[in-house]
C-alpha cells in the first residue's frame, strides 16, 4: 500500500509540474490566467479550508461518533454543487435578450440535489444503524432464544 501511495504522489506531483511548466511557458497564456489560478489556491486556502476544519469539528461536537462519516461526505458534496451552482443560480451570464443562456430554474435543481443528498444521507445513517444494532436487540417481542425454543437453562 505504501509502494502504491508513493507512487500515486509522484506521478500527481510530476503531472502539476509538467502543468505549471506549461502555463509558464505557453505564450498563448496570459497573466491574468495565473494570477486567476493564484487566486483561486489562496481562496481556497484562506477561505475554504478553514470552513471546512470548522464544520468537520461542528460535526464532531453534534453528530454521534458512528454517524459522523455520512455527514461528513454529504457537507462536503454540498458544498462543492454549491460552489459549482451558485453562478448559475445567481443567474451570471443570463442576457434579456437571448432566453436559451441559462434557462432553467437553477436554485430549484439546486434545492432538489440538497434533497437528494440528504434523503441518501439518511438512509446510509439507518443502515448504519441496523447494521450495527445487536441482532438480540431488534423490535420483534420474542425474539429471545430462550423464549423461542423453549429450553431451559441446565445450571
């Protein structure tokens, strides 16, 4: 596993230096392209790191420890449709006089994915939950060995 991880980090690490090397070197790309990509790492970095941090230890505090990683993976699928969704839904690119840019009613599919990864949130929780329920413990009255097959203990 190790051997694989090395791996996948040199061969990450040599295709974002063959991309740098590019940008730097193409003449077709202009300033204002990397300093676009410099300021979306320092965004991220100053922005949206820190509120990620913050909502994973929100969650902690909140969320049950066994019930944490769906949570978890439905804030962070969250807030990347949001990211992707928000100029849409603010309608950025939408022109009166051309009504096939940007058509649709982008905050309701928004509102509508929301659901959908809440409603999969929750049913990954349930089956967390009956996965990890004692098969002893479960709502059928008799369900006691003892009570089905009618033994009795010889001690």
């Amino acid at each position: 596993m190790k051997t694989a991880r090395r791996a996948l980090v040199v061969s990450g690490v040599l295709i974002m230096g063959y991309a740098v090397g590019g940008a730097l070197t193409d003449t077709a790309v202009r300033a204002g392209v990397l300093v676009f990509l410099v300021a979306v790492l320092i965004a991220h970095d100053v922005l949206l790191l820190p509120l990620a941090i913050a909502a994973g230890a929100l969650i902690s505090r909140i969320v049950p420890p066994g019930l944490r990683s769906p949570v978890r993976v439905a804030a962070v699928i969250s807030l990347a449709v949001t990211v992707v969704a928000v100029p849409l839904v603010l309608g950025r690119g939408r022109v009166p006089d051309n009504p096939s840019l940007l058509p649709l009613d982008y905050g309701r599919g928004l509102l509508v994915v929301y659901a959908l990864i809440g409603t999969t949130t929750a049913v990954a929780v349930v089956v967390r939950r009956r996965r990890r329920r004692p098969h002893g413990d479960r709502d059928d009255p008799g369900s006691g060995s003892a009570s089905r097959s009618g033994s009795v203990d010889p001690r």
